[in-house]
C-alpha cells in the first residue's frame, strides 16, 4: 500500500489535533489555525475536514460531557489514531527530505 495522501488543509487540521492532545473540537482547532497560519478558517471547514479525517481512521472522537458554559450542549472531541501519526511522520519526512534536495536552500528561505 502507498501512502497516505492528506491535503494541505487536512494537514493542517491533523497537526492541530495532535498539538491540542485530547482538547481538539472545532472551536479550539479554528482557534489554533487562525493564530498560527493568520488566515481565515471556517468552522465548517474544519468540521468536515474532521469528519474526513476520521472516515480515513487518522482521528476518531468522542463526545465530551455537557457543560452549562456551552448550554448544556456536548462537545466532539477529537485525537490523532497511530495511524495517524504514522502518516504525518510519512509526510514529515518527504517534506524533510524535498527541502534537504533544495541546492542552494538560502536562496529561497528569505523572509525580507
């Protein structure tokens, strides 16, 4: 079997659960996204890109007790599966490997 592919976003939401260990729902994960990547993330969004994640078996959730804070409404919560992590440490290392291939890597790392 190949690997895993997940898209960019995907990736981004995967990440996002495994940096919030076990408190990943849709409010923190918008929350983390915006202020790590400063773009606009829909709740939505994320919401299916979770649901997607999880039909592929990188994340499973459950849901969270009631609490009167949110109105007695229950949260998903949602963490990263073995597989999952295997698949993102997959993507880490071509990644890792693309960049180390980059001849003259100082050329293109400018941040101005």
């Amino acid at each position: 079997m190949g690997r895993a592919y997940l898209g960019e976003f995907e990736e981004l939401v995967l990440l996002t659960v495994a940096v919030l260990e076990g408190g990943a729902y849709g409010v923190t994960i918008v929350a983390e996204l915006k202020q790590r990547t400063d773009r606009t993330i829909s709740l939505s969004g994320v919401h299916i890109a979770l649901y997607r994640l999880e039909e592929k078996g990188f994340v499973r959730s459950e849901l969270g007790g009631a609490t009167a804070a949110r109105g007695g409404r229950r949260k998903r919560l949602f963490v990263i599966t073995a597989l999952g992590k295997r698949t993102l440490g997959d993507m880490r290392e071509v990644r890792n490997q693309l960049w180390d291939s980059i001849p003259n890597p100082h050329l293109i790392v400018s941040h101005d």
